[in-house]
C-alpha cells in the first residue's frame, strides 16, 4: 500500500526508455577541496563534458554529476559557495553538450545548494543520501532534510526537479534506525514525498545485495533503482528487480571510479541491460 497519494511515475517523465541507466560523472577535485591544485576551471569542465559524451555516444539513458574529487567530504552546512558555483559551471557546459536528462549530486547530502544547482543548469533529478531519518556518515551524523528541501524547491520555482532519494544508503551505519527495517526506512521516504527510491551496497562500487533490493521494493510503491555496483556480470540477477541504475565504476577504465568512462564498457552493458526493457 502506498504510504501517501500516488503519483507519476518520475522515471517515465524523465526519461525515454523504461528501466533507464544513469552514468555517473564522477567531477575532478572542485576549489577548495584538499586536492584541489589550482588548475584553470576548465580542466573539472572539459573532464566532465568528455565523460558526458562518452556515455552519451555508449547509448547511457542519463546522467548525474557527482563532485566526486572532493573527498574527504564535508557536511551538508558546511559545502562552500565556491562549490556550488563550480557544479553549476560544469552542470551548465554538459547540458549544452549532451541531449539526454542529466542530474546532480553534492556531496555529502547538501541538497539543498543542489537543488539550486539543479534550478541554475535545467537538471532534471537531483540524488539525496539521507531523505529522512538520520545516520551516521562518513562525515559525521547526518539527519534527512526534506521538509526544508522541498520548501527550497518549491520556493525557487523548481517542482520540476525530481527527487532520487537513497535509503540505507552507503558509506555510513544506521544503528540510529536500526529500530526500523529496511521496508519501514523506504516506507517513510515516500511518506515524506521521494519520487524515486535507491538502493546500494555498503560502499562506491559494491552492488546491493538482492535481499536487500527485495526489502525496499517491499515498503515502497514509488520506482526503485540501484545505485552501486552494477555490472555486466550481475546485471543478470539484479536488472529484473529494479526500475533503473545509476552505474558508474564498472564503466571506467580499469573499473576504478577515477578511471575514465570506457565507451565499448558502456556499449556492452547497454545491450546487457536492453533485453530487460
């Protein structure tokens, strides 16, 4: 049973091909993050527009930029002006490149200057770590926002930005609602007007153990997708749970996140992908 009113699928609306696979771009290091070297802005940009269509010309369903270079990440009051500008740059230059639905990630769980970022460049989703309830991240505890997130959005116009929205997310633990299953935690991000929910392993590039995909499947009536740990060797398995992936290290060169986007990777998970559609 649906926690609220249904909706519309968000999927369908963004995207053209049911079960749709998102690349992941994962940014070159922004100003003011450690490993920033001073670099003209034009490196991150030009980074991110080649990754855009190389998963473009590998026939990808979309895209999400994520300001992966940015590690150790801060939390989401913390992320500085300078980032939100330098996303907003590269979001603006692979929109004008590419013609297939992109969106946007800042982490860790700033959702709110990524909406803003979304609202600047036309992004069609943005993807949020911690929607509801709380746990504890890599970067401290961090607690699910979207009572303000959704005022932001509707404040600024942007209701047509969509929300992905993770539940268990990985990179952290959540003994804070270990009173609470799975179903339950996927039960209370529609509750609280998620539009699509996510499910992970425990970490970049680890896949979502299929228990796990069966259990959100089960508190949620909203479209479930991966996002982690994807493959050509699971697809198999996993594709025939889920609505859609976002996907990103097996598709790099020598499937390490840093890597760059391999076309003849992406070309062959597509086909993989394609007889699930």
């Amino acid at each position: 049973m649906s926690a609220v009113p249904p909706k519309a699928n968000a999927l369908s609306e963004i995207f053209e091909r049911p079960k749709p696979l998102i690349g992941t771009i994962h940014c070159l290091p922004f100003p003011g993050s450690p490993r920033y070297k001073g670099e003209d802005l034009a490196v991150a940009i030009n980074h991110a527009v080649e990754e855009a269509l190389a998963y473009e010309e590998g026939g990808i369903d979309g895209i999400i930029l994520e300001n992966s270079g940015d590690y150790p990440f801060l939390a989401p009051g913390d992320v500085g002006f300078e980032t939100v500008a330098t996303m907003t740059a590269v979001a603006c230059a692979v929109r004008d490149a590419i013609e297939i639905p992109f969106g946007v990630i800042l982490n860790w769980n700033a959702a709110i200057p990524a909406m803003a970022v979304a609202k600047a460049s036309g992004a069609a989703f943005i993807r949020v770590n911690e929607w509801v309830n709380a746990y504890v991240s890599n970067s401290g505890i961090i607690e699910g926002d979207s009572g303000n997130i959704l005022r932001y959005r509707k404040n600024i116009g942007a209701e047509n930005v969509k929300i992905l929205a993770d539940v268990n997310v990985k990179h952290g633990a959540h003994a804070l609602v270990a009173d609470r299953s799975i179903s339950d935690q996927a039960w209370d991000a529609e509750y609280y007007d998620a539009d699509v929910i996510i499910v992970t392993g425990t970490k970049t590039g680890s896949a979502a153990p299929l228990e796990k995909i069966e259990a959100v499947r089960a508190g949620t009536s909203l479209p479930v997708i991966t996002g982690s740990g994807l493959c050509v060797e699971n697809a198999e398995d996993i594709m025939p749970l889920v609505d859609g992936a976002i996907v990103g290290t097996s598709l790099k060169e020598n499937g390490v996140w840093w890597g760059r986007v391999q076309v003849d990777r992406v070309k062959e998970l597509v086909d993989k992908v394609s007889k699930f559609r």
